[in-house]
C-alpha cells in the first residue's frame, strides 16, 4: 500500500462507488488514516449514485477494502478503470482530491 | 455599559472559538456545492462537510458520522423524528408537560390530524421533569412513540433519558430525545444511551452557529423523510435516498453553518467535560443562591443545581417578568429572557401562566462577576416598584 500519492490513473485501478457522499468521504477518510493511497474522481463509466468514486491502485485493493471492512463501509461496486483516465459525469476524469 | 450575557439556553454568545473563521472557509476554498459535483470545489466542500459531521459524531458518541443528519436546526430535526414516526391515522405518544413548542406544536398537530392521542408525564417530584413509573403505566399497546426533553429549558431540571430509553425498549416503542438543553453541557454517548432519536440544536451548548442542527438515528432506523428533493446522487430515481443521512438532507446543506458547528465541536471535544459540568453546576449553585436571599424573588425547578442544566427560572413579586428582565438589559446591560420560553405546559405546572418567569442561563464564559451582578440587579428591582410596564409579547411569552 503506498503511502504518498494516488494511484496512477488508468487501467491498474479499481474505482469504487458508494450509496452517499457521506459514505464515500468516511471510506476516503478511513483509508487516508491507514496510509493507503486514493483519490477522489468524478463517477465511472459505469456510473456511481453519487457521482464521484474512490479510484485505488488494483494492486492496493485487497488492502483498501479490509480496511473498509473494519470501518463498516461497504462499496457499492468495484469498477475497473476505463482507458484515458476517468470520464465521469463530473467531466475530463480528473482526480479531484487525493489521500495522503 | 458592557453586556453581561445570561441567554445561553436562547443561544450561546460568544461562539467556540474558530467558528467565524470556519464558516468563512466555506465562502473561500471550499465553496462548492457538497455532494453535487464532482470538481475540486465542490469535493472540498464535501470533504469539509464530512469532517464536521465526523467531529461531531466523535463528540457525541457516534461511531458512524453517517447516522448524524444535519438539518435546518433543532424544531426542523424534532419535526423530522415526529412526523416519520407517527402514524397517519390513530396513534398514541408520549411526552412531558416540560416539552418546547419544537416538540408540543408537532405532536398537537398530528393529534388534530390523525385522531390520535397523546399522554402527557405529569411532573414528578422535587422539580423532576417526570416520574418513570408513569411513563411505564402510560405506554399502551398502540403507542408509536416517546418524545421527551433531556433537560427542561424552563427549569433546567434534567430527565432520566437512560431511564426512559430502558423502559421504552423494554416494551419496544420509540423513543426520541429533545437534546437542546442538553447538547455540550451534559456529557453523552448517544451510541450507548437506549434512544432512537436524538435532536439538538447547533447553536447552544454546541456552541456554533444558529441555522444548523442535528438528527440522530440509532442504527438500523430510518425515516419517511420529511423533506424530498434533489440529493445530489441518483437523480433519476424517483425515490429520495434509502440511507442516512442523505435520506433527510434533500437540497444544498447550509455549508457556513456546518462548518462553524464542525469547528465548535472540535473546541468541544479539546475540553474536559466533566470539568465544564462542575463550573456549570457551581455557576448555577451561585445564581440559585444570590436570587435565593432576596426578598420577594421566587425560584422555580429543582432545588439542586447538580439535577440541572445551567438554566434558572424566577419572578419578582409585584413585576410582570417582561418588566424585570427589561429593566436588567436597559439599567443593567443583563441579557435574560422573559416570558413562556415557548414551553406553555411547562408553565402550567409552575403556576406561572400567564406571564412566565424570567430566565438565567449561564455558558462557558460566564465569569464571577456576571453571577454577582445578576442578583444585585435583582435586588434593586425587587425593592422597588415597576418602573417599565410589561411588554406585551414578553407577557404572553413571543
């Protein structure tokens, strides 16, 4: 798990979306707490209820989701990135805040 | 004249530090729409909206900051917790004579609409707010639902919350907590507490701005939600959210507000707080005892400050209650309020209808001299006849 920057964008990394911006801040904020990298990004393709995803290096995934799990925050679904970033409804796939 | 500021249970003056600032920040660098939209702004906003409602749910006891609703305040978080929980037609509740408006106009409001009806806890005794056994006689197979005050914001008296919350699981109806007296003078855990609801305002005890408040649900409970609209998320859902909080959050959230309760909280949680419950129980011992010793003032409420919130009630024999506490802010430059304190019932069971009474309440920064000067004040009102006719609004207590 990386301490220090995001993942690199592009298809070694998963997106993970969740019900509610509340749920999604917690699952950012828990995982900058353990050190793991993420970032904030407009929703995948594939859509995300809130319009925004957490992207993780797909190396990272198993960690960041055992983190997950012991906060209680339970991602509605694990997408795998698209090729040139992360075109989302929020426009141009940029990572829009990024985990420590 | 400087001012001496005895309406903290009104609202808390001067805010926790760092709340001005706060709320500035969320007309700066984060002054995005929270949780529409998916640009930097719009994530810091989100971001800081979280970290407020996580400080919060750490002050508070809640290990899931997602179970803590922000709302437009404590009467918009009641309303909320009473409506979704009653049913439309038929029903029965349960609160005390001691309830705000926030809790009695609600509860009334559906009595008249659903013909349903309502209990209300007599006073117990020795100024408490109730008696739990009559709570229990009280519960009946139809009732949908409990609504008491953690503290009385007439007497300050303090309710067995934990109490109640056993006696309300044990015979498995709901119950929901008015925390606005409560709310940062009383330590709490709401996690632990046996409650369902939980609503306070953010701009007393809490400290932080008016226009914010909060509901929270135990675990597992969710409402109707009061108020629909746009969340944000699944817009082409015709349903709002099934989750908290964003199941009662339609709309853009008052982001200055929760910003500058997220930073109150974070002053909170750098106190002790049992430290702030002692100076709190020997401010209110002082004003208990300064008012006590003048002649022809009355106090009202429990006799012991450690059964109390940091909130006084009195009258003057011979003044309309409007007139005293006239008279404390032109003469005194004292700020109290006067009148029903929008608790009606509460007033019933005092005996001090029509007027109400006159009413104290400390903060954080109250000082010695602010404790000396109110009952000195006093003193030479009470020995004089009224000089300032009642207000007519502070009489039926607006």
């Amino acid at each position: 798990m990386p301490d220090g920057g995001g993942p690199a964008q592009g298809a070694a990394e998963r997106r993970l979306v969740f019900r509610g911006v509340t749920a999604l801040a917690r699952a950012f904020r828990g995982l900058q707490d353990a050190g793991c990298g993420c970032e904030i990004t407009a929703a995948p393709p594939e859509g995300s209820p809130c319009g925004l995803a957490l992207a993780v290096a797909a190396a990272d995934l198993a960690a960041a989701l055992a983190v997950l799990d012991a906060l209680g925050v339970v991602p509605q679904g694990i997408h795998p990135a698209g090729p040139g970033g992360l075109p989302g409804d929020g426009g141009g796939g940029r990572p829009a805040a990024r985990a420590r | 004249m400087g001012v001496i500021y005895l309406d903290h249970a009104a609202t808390a003056n001067p805010k926790a530090p760092g709340v001005g600032p706060a709320m500035l920040r969320s007309l700066g660098d984060c002054n995005g729409n929270p949780g529409h939209g998916a640009h930097r702004l719009s994530v810091a906003a989100t971001l800081a909206v979280y970290e407020a409602r996580a400080t919060l749910a750490e002050l508070l006891g809640v290990r899931d900051p997602g179970r803590l609703a922000f709302t437009a305040g404590a009467t918009a978080a009641l309303n909320q917790a009473i409506r979704g929980s009653l049913p439309e037609h038929g029903g029965h509740a349960i609160c005390s004579v001691w309830e705000h408006n926030a809790v009695l106009r609600p509860l009334l409001e559906w009595r008249r609409r659903s013909g349903g009806t309502i209990t209300f806890l007599p006073p117990g005794p020795d100024g408490a707010p109730f008696r739990p056994a009559d709570l229990e006689r009280a519960i009946q197979a139809d009732t949908a639902l409990i609504a008491l005050s953690a503290a009385s914001n007439v007497t300050g008296a303090i309710a067995p919350v934990a109490e109640a919350g056993e006696i309300a699981r044990a015979r498995g109806v709901r119950l929901l907590v008015d925390g606005s007296q409560a709310a940062g003078h009383l330590p709490v855990a709401l996690d632990r507490l046996p409650v369902d609801l939980w609503a306070c305002p953010g701009h007393k005890g809490l400290l932080g701005p008016q226009g914010v408040g909060l509901l929270y649900l135990r675990e597992g409970l969710e409402l109707p939600p009061l108020v629909v609209g746009g969340g944000g998320f699944d817009s082409a859902r015709e349903d709002p959210p099934d989750e908290a909080p964003e199941r009662y959050e339609a709309g853009t959230q008052n982001t200055p507000g929760i910003l500058g309760l997220g930073a109150a909280a974070a002053h909170l949680l750098r106190q002790d707080p049992h430290a702030a419950r002692a100076r709190e129980v020997r401010h209110l011992d002082a004003l208990q005892r300064g008012l006590g010793r003048i002649a022809g003032v009355r106090l009202h409420g429990a006799a012991d400050p450690r059964r109390c919130v940091g909130v006084l009630s009195f009258a003057v024999a011979g003044w309309a209650p409007g007139a005293v506490a006239e008279t404390l802010d032109r003469r005194f430059g004292i700020c109290v309020r006067a009148g029903l304190h929008c608790a009606p019932m509460a007033h019933e069971a005092l005996g001090t209808l029509p007027a109400g009474t006159v009413r104290a309440s400390v903060g954080p920064w109250t000082t010695d001299d602010d404790l000396a000067a109110l009952p000195e004040a006093v003193a030479w009102i009470a020995a004089r006849a009224p000089e300032i006719a009642a207000p007519a609004e502070a009489a039926r207590g607006a």
